[in-house]
C-alpha cells in the first residue's frame, strides 16, 4: 500500500508537473500570441492612421482642385456673360439707332404725305366755296331778278302801274 501511495504520490506529481508545464506552455503561447496581436493591431492602427491621413490628403487636394475648376468655370462663365451683355446691349443700341432712323424717315414721310393731303384739301375747299359762294351769288341774283319781276307784274296786276 506504500508502494501503492508512493505511486499515486508519483503519478500525482507527474501529473502535477504535466499540468504546470501545459500552463507554462499555455501562458507563453498566449503571451506569444497576445504579443503578436498587439503587434498586429499596433501595425494595424498605423496603417490605418497612414491611410487616413492620405484619404484627408487626398481629399484636401480634390477639394482644392475642384475650387480651382469652379473658379475658372465661374470666372470664364462671367466673361462670357459680360462679352453677352456687351453684345446685346450694342445690338439693340444699334437696332434701336436703325429703328429711329427708321421711324423718322416714316414720320417724314407721313408729314409730307398729311402736308400734301392738307394742301389738296384746302385747295379743293377754296374751289368748292368760291364755286359754291359764286353758284349762291348767280342764284340769288336770279332769285332777286325774279322776285323784282313777280313784284313788277304783281304790282301790274293789282294796280296797273309798275312801282319802284
């Protein structure tokens, strides 16, 4: 039974000692393993800040480009607009110049033409009341004349004698 205990003793130590070494190989590989995560995870974050800086890089100089575009665009956009402007405003000074030459050589015309019409009219008009005024003239002349002779042969005729 000693023997029986010495060997369980023993059996005990040596599975005592397994067990120490297994955690002392367990601790260093998770040590081992530990450390290598930290590795990769330090390795990790500084690629990860690198990469960052280089996307805020990257985008700061996308940024500025595109201002610089806008900016060109924006600017030969206004020169184009001003040119526009420019062009628009001499061609309607110019069609408005034409259009009051235009418009005035019209007027004169119309003027001449109401001048010439206006001229007729009151040519036509003296003709029209000189004849008028000379058929009323003849007419009571004749009117007259009639009347003088009625008066005569009425007088004639009611008295026998003529009465002047």
């Amino acid at each position: 039974m000693t023997a029986l205990i010495e060997k369980i003793r023993q059996e005990h130590q040596s599975i005592a000692e397994e067990v120490s070494q297994l955690f002392k190989e367990t601790h260093e590989f998770l040590s081992s393993t530990t450390a290598d995560r930290q590795e990769k995870a330090k390795k990790q974050a500084q690629e990860l800040h690198q990469f960052h800086q280089n996307l805020e890089q990257t985008t700061q100089e996308f940024l500025a480009e595109a201002a610089k575009e806008r900016f060109a665009q924006a600017k030969a956009q206004a020169k184009f607009l001003h040119e526009f402007y420019q062009e628009l405003e001499e061609t309607t000074h110019e069609f408005l110049a034409e259009t009051k030459k235009e418009r005035f050589v019209q007027a004169k015309a119309q003027a001449k033409y109401l001048h010439d019409y206006y001229q007729e009219l009151q040519e036509a008009t003296q003709e029209f009341l000189g004849e008028t005024a000379k058929e009323r003239t003849e007419k009571a002349n004749a009117q007259r004349q009639y009347l003088h002779e009625f008066r005569q042969n009425l007088s004639v005729s009611i008295f026998g004698t003529l009465i002047r």
